[in-house]
C-alpha cells in the first residue's frame, strides 16, 4: 500500500499544532483606519479575515461579513 499523501487537510485531521496552520506574519490594519479602508485592503488582497492592531497589540479581527 502505499505512503499516504502529506496535505494541509490530512494534517488538520491529525491535531497537529498550531504553528503549522497559521500565517507567521499576517496583514493588518490599525483601528484609527476606516471601514473602507479595511474592506478595499481586504478585496485587493483577497482577505478573508484581517486583524486589527492598537498600538500594536490586537484589537480585533474584522470578517468579509463585518465589512
């Protein structure tokens, strides 16, 4: 038989940690920033997520949903 695939959903399915899903080094917006500045950002990049920074440290994180 042979060696089963490496996937990202294969990985999912086995809990492995954390480290290995998310994006190291996401894009963010900061929270003085306007909605629209937000949701233009988020379709140029075709985001579906962006978090939010104040001061650095999240805020928040905004959804296709919220905009």
């Amino acid at each position: 038989m042979p060696a089963p695939i490496d996937t990202l959903h294969s990985r999912r399915r086995s809990g492995g940690p954390i480290r290995d899903f998310m994006t190291p080094a996401p894009t963010t917006i900061g929270c003085a920033q306007s909605l629209e500045a937000a949701s233009k950002k988020m379709r140029r990049l075709k985001l579906r997520h962006l978090p939010v920074l104040d001061g650095g440290k999240l805020a928040g994180i905004l959804s296709q949903r919220d905009v």
